[in-house]
C-alpha cells in the first residue's frame, strides 16, 4: 500500500482541493442566501467589537474584509453586508494602518463607496440628494424615520471617517456639514443609537474650533457628557476623546487629565465596547504623555 508523508505533494495538492472546495461552497452557499449573509456579516461586526487583544484584530481583519468583499460579489444590493463592510473597512482605516496615510485613505474611500452603495439600494431620495448641495441634503435627511437609522448612521460615521483620512483635502472636508446633518438626525431620531456614538462624534465636530471662529466648544462638551450617560460610562472613548478635543481645545489640563486617569482605571471589558476600549485605553496613555508638553 503506497503512503505520503505528511508534506509530500499528493497531500499538499489534497489540502489545497479541500480547502477550495471549502471556499466554494462558503460563497456559494452565502450568494443563495441573503439573510445568512447578513447574519454573518453582523456575527463579524460583533466579534471584532467584542475582542480584547487589538493586535489579533488588526492581523486577522483583512481576511474578514476580503471575506465581505466576496459576499457582495454574489448578493451586491445586500444592504446588511455592505453596512457592515463599510463599518469594518472604516474601522480597519481608522484604528489599524497607523501612519500609513495612502492605505487608510484606500480603505476609508472603500468604506464610504460601500455605505454610499447601500443607501441607494434602500433609499433612492437620500441617494440622489447626496451630491447636491448641503441645504437640499439636510433638508432630505429630515424627512429620514426611525426605519432609515441604520443607513443615516451607517453613511455618517463611513463618511466621517473618510474625512478624517483626507482632511488635508478641502474637498473632502467640504461635507462635514452633510455629516452633521446625518448625525443630528440619528440622535433626534434615537439618542441612543449605538450605545450613544453618534453623539461622540457631534462631540468631536463641534469642538474642533474655538467659538471665536465658528466652533461650539461648549455644545461638543454637552454631546460628549451625554455619551457617557448613555453609555452608563462604559465608553471610554468617549471620555478619551472629550479629552483630546474639548479639553486641549479649552486648554483645560485638570479635566484634560482626569477623563485620562478615570480611562486608564476602567474595566474595558463590556458588551459592544470591549475593542474600543481597549484602544481607548492606549490613546488616553498616548495623551496623557503628550499633555505634558502641550499645557
């Protein structure tokens, strides 16, 4: 009777043939059925939001990108996957590329085409107002129900991570109001979408200007302390960032200090926030080293 070793080729080529057909019939199966799809998607979504270890995150996200990216080859107007594609991408481009700017606008430009995708799949109005000018777009938004949150937020939070990858580009930054408007729009329709996000990022674009030449200091700060209500103080981040924006904006070093040192002490674990609080944990280290040159 012949054998193989372990490594021979026979087996190689045998592990290969399983491991295609394994592949195969996973996209296969995925582009029958659209609501295993979704689930899938959203299974994926809750991993990474749940996980503890970054590092694991950013090395094994990419196959889950390119998983997604397969999934709408074969069901390309599921709104579900391309939501969540576009929140992984988005994710991956804002946590994980580190200063490689090039690959963080590519995966950010990745993320708002797939939101984009996904809101004229579901709502063709919302669709069509989205090149126009800022006015007729906010005037659209408003018409938006509680049924339509998952696309206003979803757009919102792709775009604005965009932006955040092209804010040297005027161009880019030039929609920020159509952001804001997406954002007031979740938050009046449920304040409490999302554990409260929405609210940390009005938080954030509020307090990116002194009220001397535009800005509503005052306003981001009511946005930021609300998200930690919601929240019950289980997001960190929304203290982390209360710090790095409002408070090095007010120049306020006690606050400044005290939201980092009530981050550092937290339990990051918790339901939906442990990835980001762990993250949040290590950019509150970051600025409160950084703080001590800047005040």
């Amino acid at each position: 009777m012949t054998t193989f070793s372990p490594n021979s080729q026979p087996v190689r080529r045998l592990r290969l043939a399983l491991l295609l057909g394994a592949v195969t019939l996973t996209f296969g199966c995925a582009s029958i059925v659209g609501k295993a799809t979704s689930r899938l998607a959203d299974n994926l979504g809750s991993a990474v939001l749940n996980a503890e270890d970054p590092a694991t995150v950013r090395d094994g996200l990419p196959a889950y990108l390119l998983l997604l990216d397969g999934l709408l080859e074969g069901d390309p107007k599921n709104v579900g996957t391309l939501l969540a594609a576009a929140k992984l991408n988005g994710a991956y481009a804002g946590n994980f590329t580190g200063a490689d700017s090039t690959r963080a606008q590519l995966l950010s430009r990745k993320a708002l085409r797939y939101a984009k995708q996904a809101t004229c799949v579901d709502n063709a109005s919302l669709c069509a107002a989205m090149e126009g000018n800022p006015d007729a777009f906010a005037a659209e938004v408003a018409q938006a129900k509680a049924s339509d949150l998952p696309i206003l937020y979803g757009l919102a939070s792709a775009w604005a991570g965009f932006i955040q990858a092209n804010r040297d580009d005027w161009g880019a930054v030039a929609d920020l109001p159509k952001v804001e408007a997406l954002l007031l729009r979740v938050v009046a329709l449920d304040e409490t979408h999302d554990g409260g996000l929405p609210m940390v990022y009005l938080g954030v674009l509020n307090s990116l200007r002194p009220e001397t030449v535009g800005g509503k200091p005052e306003q981001g700060r009511a946005y930021f302390e609300r998200a930690i209500a919601i929240s019950e103080g289980r997001n960190l981040y929304a203290k982390t960032l209360m710090a790095e924006f409002y408070a090095r904006l007010m120049f306020d070093q006690e606050l400044h200090d005290r939201l980092l040192n009530e981050v550092l002490a937290a339990e990051v674990k918790a339901p939906s926030y442990t990835l980001m609080n762990t993250l949040a944990q290590q950019r509150a280290g970051a600025l409160l080293e950084s703080g001590k040159d800047y005040f």
